[in-house]
C-alpha cells in the first residue's frame, strides 16, 4: 500500500514470510523501513514495536481470515519449490553486518546498554549469543525482532532483514564483550568484541575532579578580585 500526503509518497507494508529453519513463518506491519507491529499468529493479535503505537494495534492486522489463507498459500508453493529446486539452488545467503555500540557515552561504573546490531541478513534465522569475558551472558538481554529492509530501487522490500539485541550492563575497564551472531543453516559466525576503554574516567572521580576544579576557581578568582579591590581603593 503506498499512502499519498502532501506530494510525498509514503510506504506502508504488510511483509509475510515463511521458511523451512525456525521462526517457521512471520508477518510484519512496516512504515517505509520502520517495523511498527509483529503478528501474534497465536491470538491474532498485533505487537506494537513502540509503546506508541499501541492505540493502533486492533487496527493493523483487520482481517485475520486473511492472513490464514496467505500463510497456507506461503507454505503450500515454498513445499512446491523446494521440491522443484532441491539440489538446484543453494540456500540464498546474505553478507551479514554485526555492529557492536553503546546506547550511552561510556564511563566506567556507570549503567548502560551494549547494542548488537545485525543487518543484510537472508533468511531471518539467527542466534545471537553474548559473553563477558569470555563467559556467557544470559540475563539482562532483549531482542528487537527482525525487521524486514526496504529496496532502496523500488518500492518493495528486499530480502534482507536486521535485527538488534540489547544487553545491560556496567562497563569495568579491561571487560571485554563478545556478540556473537549465528546464522541459519551454513551461515558463518559473525563475531563482534566490545572492550571498555582503560583511559575512560570513572564516574565518581570524575565528579571530584570537576567539585575539585570548581572550588579552586572559585578560591582563585576571590583572591584576583580582593587584589582588584586593594588597588582600586588606594
């Protein structure tokens, strides 16, 4: 569907897929490359990807019925062809891009949140694992879901899907944090480290340095003004 307003032309898409490797099948609601919902195929309801999009949540997936009948279609032609193409054509791959960042600027023993992105991915079947110091984490991790990218060319969607992890924590100096990105099938492993910088002031001292630095301003610039005051008066 392609929404016209102001002589600006704006995409909105329902993106359905389905695939042999787990999640099995999916369906999303984009705003151009935005994913604004996530189909509960369960409840058929819809997951609002912002707080903000809740109040239209009972209106972007309106026909249930509907959906049932594409995802039987999806899944009838994909035993179809990979009947047809067995042993013909590889599995379609994509150049997977891990990108490791902070949410936050970093200062030791502060709170923040480590982002492990992963775009340019086909199929959307993915592992994503993170390890502290060579251990691996298990709490304090969220996912995004995988959001389905638009072709830059056309307007349509590419076969390429990202996807984002979060992970709390509070950065130490000499941490090191791994996300590891594992695709589907014979994907390769995409590695990412994340290392706290060792010159990276920690919080707390680098409020006594500013408190200390204020002070002695202020005691510097006293004495400057009695000594202005001194000659003044004479």
């Amino acid at each position: 569907m392609v929404v016209q307003a102001q002589d600006v032309d704006h995409l909105l898409s329902d993106v359905l897929f389905c695939q042999p490797q787990a999640p099995r099948f999916g369906l999303l609601k984009m705003f151009h490359d935005d994913q604004m919902f996530t189909y509960n195929f369960s409840d058929h309801s819809a997951i609002p990807q912002k707080g903000e999009f809740e109040k239209w949540a009972g209106q972007s997936f309106p026909n249930p019925t509907n959906i049932s009948y594409e995802l039987e279609l999806c899944q009838a032609f994909l035993e179809v062809l990979t009947e047809v193409l067995e042993n013909i054509t590889p599995e379609a791959k994509a150049d997977t891009q891990v990108t490791v960042l902070t949410a936050h600027p970093v200062t030791v023993g502060s709170p923040n949140t480590l982002i492990c992105f992963v775009g340019n991915m086909y199929p959307p079947v993915l592992t994503i694992t993170w390890y502290k110091n060579d251990q691996e984490v298990t709490e304090g991790i969220t996912y995004s879901g995988y959001s389905a990218v638009p072709d830059p060319h056309s307007q349509t969607f590419s076969r390429n899907y990202q996807t984002f992890s979060y992970l709390n924590f509070t950065p130490h100096s000499d941490d090191t944090y791994t996300c590891i990105a594992h695709g589907g099938g014979q994907n390769a492993t995409s590695t990412v480290r994340y290392w706290v910088a060792d010159s990276t002031v920690p919080s707390d001292l680098l409020e006594n340095v500013l408190c200390g630095l204020g002070i002695g301003l202020g005691v510097l610039f006293l004495i400057v003004g009695i000594v202005f005051f001194y000659l003044a008066s004479r």
